[in-house]
C-alpha cells in the first residue's frame, strides 16, 4: 500500500538542521505526516530515489530558505524536482544571512580573503542565487529572534489545510501517472471506474477568483484523458492531421486539449506495435469528432495528410483549420478553402497563443453532442458492415430511439449531415423484430460503467444479445419495472463485482429479483471486494477474475463467453419456461396459456433432463406447476378427444348400417328401388365424406395417429360403396381423403403413443407376454386388461384400405408418391 505524506521538508543542515528537526516535530503534532530525511531513509539505500520518491508522494513541499539550502546542489535537485512535479511550494524563510563569526566557526582555518569572496558569491545570503520559483512564491517567515515561532506555525497550518482535497488528489494522481509511465504506459494502469471519473472532475476543477495551489502536469492531463479514451473504446474527441516539421507545434495544441479533459489521437501515440500505419489513421479519424487540420506548406504537399482530409470529408467530419506557417491560398487544399481557419502566424506572446488556444476551445465546444453521436453511429455502422450485418449490433431500445430522433434533426443540417451508411443502419435497427429472449443482462454500479459499456459491445461483437441500462432505458421510463422485463427476458446474469456495487441496493434488489427466477448468475470480478460484502447468490458462484492476465481485457474476456457457451440450449429454455409460467401466472393460470403439442414435449422433456442431471439453474416451482398444469390440461383434452371420436365414429357406422339395410330391403323394386338406391348411395356419400372432414379437423388438432385411422376408414368405405367416379362430389371426397394421408405421413412425420381403447383413464404401463401375443396393461383408473394380438379386425381393415389407397394412387397419384401405400401398411 502507497504511503502518502503531508509535506515533504527541503533544507540545508549547515543553517536549518535544528529548525527543520522542531518544525517536522511540531507539525507532526498538529496530525500531519511530514517527510523528513533523518527519519524516514532507509539504511543502506539510494539517497537520492528516498529523496525523488518522499517528494513525489508528498502534497507539499517545505523549502527552508537560508544561505546553505539556496546554495546547496542536493536542495537545487529537490527544488527542481518539485517545480517540475508542479508540487505545491511552500517556502519558509529560516536565515536571510550569514555573519562572518558564523562562518569563521564552521570553517575556522578560512582567512579573511576566503570570506570575501564567499561573500562575493553570495553563498552567504539566502537571495542572490535563490531559485526564481522560490523568489517569485510568498515565504512564510520563522526567522529566529525576529519571527513568533508559534504564530508562524499556524499560518503554515492553515496553508497547509487550504485545499486539502485538490492538492491531495494531485498527489494521489501524479503517483499513478508515473507508474504508468514508468510500466511504458501500459492500458492496465490507467484509471477505471470511478477512479477515472473522479480523476476527470478533478481535471475540470478552476479557481477564479484564486491562484490555484498548485497546476497539473503534462503528465497529469495524459494520463487523465488517456484513461478517459480508455473507457470510450479508444474514440476520441480530436484527431490532429499534420506534417512532421509542425509536430512541436501539434504537441503544444494537444497539450492545451489534454488540460481541458478533451482526448486526442495522434500517430505518436495511438498506432499500436505491428499495426499497418493507414488501417491506423484511417481508424483514428473514424473514431474521432472532429480533424484538427495544421496547414503549412509542407502539410498541404504531404499525401499523408490529403488522404486524411479526403477520409474525414468522405465521412462527412467537423474539420477545424489552423494556420500554423504562411502558406500560399492557392496551395490550401479545396475541401479547407471555405472554411474560417483559426490564425497563429500572428502570435508575439503567450497571451496570443492563449486567445486562440480559446477560440479553438469554443468550437470544439459547439453543437459537442451532435458530433459525438455522429461519430458514435458513424462506428457502430462500420462494425456492423464488418460483421457481415451481423443483428446484434444493431440498435435497440433508447438507442434506437435517441438515433432515430438524431437522424430526423441530422438529415435537416447544411452540414456534417449523416452519410448513408448510418443511415441504412439506423433504418435496418428499426425493420428488426423484438427480440423475445436475449442473452445476457449486465448488473453493475455506475462507477463502473467503463468495464459494463466495454463489455456490453465485446458481447455483441461475440454474437451475443444483451440489456445493457445505457441502451435499453429512455429517461422518464419505470426503472424498476424496465430492469426486471430485461432480467426476465435474459438467459444469463452478469454482475461486476466491485465494492461500489456488492453494496449497491439496486444492485442488491436485481441480484435478488434474479436469483427468485433461478437465473443462472455469471459474475466477474473488477475490483477486490471484501467476501462479507457479498450477497449469498454471488457467494456461491465462481467468479471470473478480469484483474488477472495484467487485466489484459481479451485474454479475460474469453473465458466469460467460454462460460456464457456452457450449457446454452439448457439456459435458454430455462428462461423461455420461466417467461411463460410467468406470463400464465400474472393471467390467472388461463388454460389458454399453457404449453401443447410440440412445445410441450420439449418442456417435459427438458424439466425431466433437468431433474434427473441436476443442471444449474435448476427449474422453478413455478415452472414445475406450469409444465405440469399443461401436461394435465392435454391429458384431459386427449381423453376427451378420444370420446368424442369413439361417438362419431359409432354414429357413422349406424348410419352406414341403416344405408345398407335400406339398400338390400328395396334391391327388388324398379323405379322405386333405382331412386331409392340413389338416396342410399348419397348417404353413404355423405358419410364418406363427414369421416373424411372429420380426418382433416383431427390433423388440424395436432391428433395425426386418429386422423390416419380416420382416413383410412374413409378410403375403405369409399372402396366397399363402389361410388361413381363421375360424380364429381365423390371425385372431391376422394382428393380429400388422399390429402390427409400424405399430409400426415409424409409433411407431419406425426409422433403418437399407442393406445389400448378400453380403459378409462390414461395407460401407465405396457407389457407383452412372452409369447408376444398377449399386451398386458395397467391404467391409471385402477385397472389390468389383457389384450389379444390375434383379434385382427383393425388390421384387416388397415389392409382394405391400403388396397384402396394403392388403386387411388395407381390412376391418380404422381410416381414420385406411389410409395405411400407402402409407408401406410408399414
């Protein structure tokens, strides 16, 4: 753990080593850790990195001013070092002067000629060769004899309390940047999170009516808005086309941004190792706000910088001139000739550079919204054309909405208007159907929404589908009720653990919300957390360390989809059930939501995989009772459709019986018997055709093993009645009744269980003798029958009927069908 000090004490021992010993005493007194060399190096160590090291770590910084500490090379580095740290200085004057007496007993062999040109030096004073830092800076005066030590030292108190906040955090801030820095500014060591955040604010902070205590560095505002970029996926708000010989010119243009907090691309720092040089500028002005374009005239002939003006006009950027070298208005290219350019040829003093380091300011400022979302839709288009159009990476939610809205005011600018690929995004975001189910939901605090962002467009790059609170809810909306459509919907919970949000109580009432759905939790680890902290339901689940890896983003990254890719088909039923038990729940149970068919079989067989492996997450009591309520609710409606066919069909034999009956009755009368005859047959006719119907109303119920048999009764009947093919009422009967066999057989490939007719309730359980012509079997309305496989009236006509099929497809039916009677007797 970094140790922090108050202040670090600079003086010289030959004048001040007594004073300096009573002020860090005194000082430590008043509760403040001072940094002082007789207490706090080491032995055995390097001097000089204990001294660099106490100043870096230290708020403010002590000089002791008297002849020796002026004079002294080891002070003049500690002042260097703090000046160029942009520390806090506090100078104390101890000892304007030097009597010769005092000299003469600390060098008692020295003669009266040495004195003088001592003096002539003025190593004897503290002013002559006093540092111009120092000089310039109000000293806070403890001169012995002349001074009250005591009132003295409260004023230095209450310097040293004024501003505590912000000098400390440029303390804290400058310790980090020079880790950074001195781990060749590696993104692992940036600023994340809320650390970031408040790093940023910091930055932003001015004193107006003050002189600030102390000035970031060059390296503070690197640093800063290096992380900021960081969390941005690496866009930036500027990117600075130039030519080499203006580069001191750009670097003091992109040191005036920094200070504002605006993050910049520059080719000296944003192309990575092995990374092709134009993928990389071309890649850094399609990621950036505006161009910043230096004109010089070796600017305007370099092709570098056409091929960036031409890509930033084609994508239809903010492009902002600055004149920084006269240069022929015939030379300045077209695309930059109507434009009003920022002037600094004219610069004599720093304040001129200043007035249009502030006009630069005030552009980059104006309409900063509208630039930023076009740049951000401008990215998201380029990724999804990338991605072969790949849909998760279109918009949804909020950000369609807001993109939609953006689009609508864009479309109507003389300027900088949206390019047609944004467009089509934007219009293909909006032709996507809702999504029903989607794959992850992100669970985090706000200070860590660098990580959730990043890793909500990692995701959708992988394929994935996610609710992610930034793109899914519109200001205004019911939150509550939003985050719990969107965790009800996602197959998998994803939590960031950080302490921010294991203490978060909106993390804490999502954590909970998805644990009562059984959602299977997935939590990754951002920053340490103490394990008292933890809820129960993300105690229990293994986390993903993202720290480790040197918190290499990637590397971590894979083993979140590795871990999202287990189990999928198992997760996503899960969801889908729940969200259907849900969906009956809040319906009263109505039977009209409840799982049939196909659905239902893949239900029962998922919640029985489930029970018996012992997946996680594990079914719901609410998901048991839907599935189970569905399965009896089909049950009853099989028993059901079971009667009622058994009443038709034996009201259809009744019919077919007094038909017959009639017929034989009346074959010996003439005219009477020939048109009595002709009822009968319409008859019959007619209940052909109600058992035909009757099949085709049985196949739409999803019963594809009773409309077959009634299909094949129909045939058989058909057959045996001999009816006039030339009527073209049994013509269309018997089109329909072929219908229903091929639909069944060869569209449906029906699945069914056997039946035994006979018993009252559902059969729990078959077996055959061991002659294999006996069925035994047990039903669940408390009885056994025994069955016997020589009664063959069914399959005697099952094969009349096949016999009729064959002869229909003989004359009727395509070769490439004439298989069907065989599938039928098989």
């Amino acid at each position: 753990m970094t140790t922090f000090f108050d202040a670090f004490i600079s003086y010289g021992r030959a004048d001040s080593k007594a004073f300096a010993q009573t002020l860090q005493a005194r000082l430590t007194q008043q509760g403040f850790n001072v940094w002082f060399d007789f207490n706090d190096i080491p032995l055995a160590v390097d001097f000089q990195n204990q001294i660099d090291d106490g100043i870096e770590k230290a708020s403010h910084f002590l000089f002791i001013i008297a002849p020796h500490s002026v004079n002294s090379p080891y002070c003049l580095k500690e002042i260097e070092l703090a000046v160029k740290l942009n520390k806090r200085i506090i100078p104390i004057l101890h000892v304007m002067d030097i009597s010769q007496e005092t000299w003469q007993q600390r060098n008692p062999n020295s003669t009266e000629s040495e004195w003088q040109a001592y003096k002539e030096k003025g190593l004897h004073e503290s002013y002559q060769n006093m540092h111009p830092t120092i000089r310039k800076l109000n000293w806070v005066y403890f001169q012995e004899g002349i001074n009250d030590f005591d009132a003295s030292l409260t004023d230095l108190v209450k310097l040293l309390r004024s501003h505590t906040d912000y000098v400390q955090q440029h303390t804290d801030l400058l310790v980090k940047a020079l880790e950074w820095e001195r781990n060749q500014k590696q993104h692992s060591w940036l600023l994340i999170g809320e650390e970031r955040q408040q790093a940023e604010a910091w930055l932003k902070i001015r004193f107006k009516d003050e002189q600030p205590p102390c000035l970031p560095t060059d390296l503070h505002c690197e640093y800063i808005t290096e992380s900021i970029k960081n969390a941005n996926n690496l866009m930036t708000q500027v990117i600075i086309a130039y030519s080499d010989e203006d580069k001191a010119t750009m670097e003091k243009i992109r040191r005036s941004l920094r200070r504002e907090s605006i993050t910049v691309w520059t080719n000296t720092t944003d192309i990575k190792t092995g990374e092709a040089f134009e993928e990389a500028i071309k890649r850094g002005i399609e990621q950036a706000d505006n161009l910043v374009y230096l004109i010089s005239p070796d600017a305007v002939n370099s092709t570098y910088c056409q091929q960036e003006l031409d890509l930033a006009v084609s994508l239809h950027k903010r492009i902002i001139p600055v004149l920084v070298r006269e240069t022929p208005v015939e030379q300045i290219p077209l695309a930059l000739q109507g434009l009003q350019y920022i002037d600094l040829t004219d610069n004599v003093k720093e304040e001129d550079y200043h007035l249009d380091e502030s006009q630069l300011l005030r552009i980059l400022h104006q309409d900063e919204a509208y630039y930023r979302e076009h740049k951000i839709l401008l990215t998201k288009a380029l990724k999804w054309k990338e991605q072969y159009e790949n849909p998760t990476i279109l918009l949804r939610g909020y950000n369609l909405r807001s993109a939609e809205a953006w689009l609508k005011v864009a479309q109507k600018r003389t300027h900088h208007l949206p390019i047609a690929l944004q467009e089509e995004y934007i219009t293909e975001s909006l032709r996507q159907p809702p999504l029903e189910s989607l794959d992850v939901f992100i669970s985090y605090s706000r200070a860590d929404s660098d990580l959730a962002r990043k890793l909500n467009d990692a995701l959708q790059m992988q394929g994935k589908t996610t609710w992610f609170d930034q793109e899914s809810i519109a200001s205004g909306s019911d939150f509550k009720h939003e985050i719990q459509a969107g965790i009800k919907a996602c197959d998998n919970f994803l939590f960031i653990l950080s302490p921010r949000s294991v203490n978060s109580p909106y993390c804490k009432d999502e954590v909970e919300y998805a644990a009562s759905l059984s959602k299977r939790f997935v939590t990754i680890l951002h920053q340490p957390v103490n394990s008292a902290d933890l809820h129960p339901e993300l105690a229990k689940t293994q986390w993903i360390d993202f720290n480790q890896n040197q918190r290499e983003f990637n590397a971590n990254f894979n083993q979140l989809v590795r871990a999202l890719e287990t189990d999928r088909e198992h997760v996503h039923l899960h969801s889908k059930w729940s969200h259907r038990a849900l969906e009956w729940q809040q319906q009263d149970k109505s039977e009209d939501l409840l799982l049939r068919g196909n659905e239902l079989a893949i239900a029962q067989d998922w919640l029985q995989e489930t029970n018996k492996t012992k997946k996680k997450p594990s079914a719901t009591e609410l998901q048991n009772a839907f599935i189970q309520a569905s399965l009896a609710v089909q049950e009853a409606h099989l028993r059901q459709e079971e009667s009622r066919r058994k009443r038709e069909l034996k009201q259809a034999r009744r019919i077919i019986i007094v038909s017959v009956t009639a017929l034989i009755g009346l074959m010996g009368l003439t005219g009477l018997a020939v048109f009595q005859l002709q009822e009968s047959e319409k008859r019959m006719a007619g209940q052909i055709d109600a058992l035909s119907r009757f099949s085709q109303i049985l196949v739409k119920s999803n019963l594809k093993l009773d409309a077959l048999i009634e299909g094949i009764r129909a045939g058989a009947l058909l057959k045996e009645s001999n009816l006039k093919k030339s009527n073209p009422e049994n013509l269309e009967i018997e089109q329909r009744i072929y219908q229903t066999l091929q639909t069944v057989i060869y569209e449906d490939r029906f699945r069914e269980r056997n039946r035994l007719t006979g018993h009252e309730n559902l059969v729990r359980s078959v077996v055959f003798s061991p002659d294999g012509k006996t069925i035994a079997s047990a039903s669940g309305d408390k009885t056994v029958r025994l069955w016997n496989l020589e009664d063959l009236t069914l399959d005697v006509l099952m094969h009349r009927a096949c016999d009729w099929v064959g002869d229909y497809l003989k004359y009727n039916a395509p070769e490439s069908d004439q298989a069907l009677c065989d599938d039928v007797k098989q």
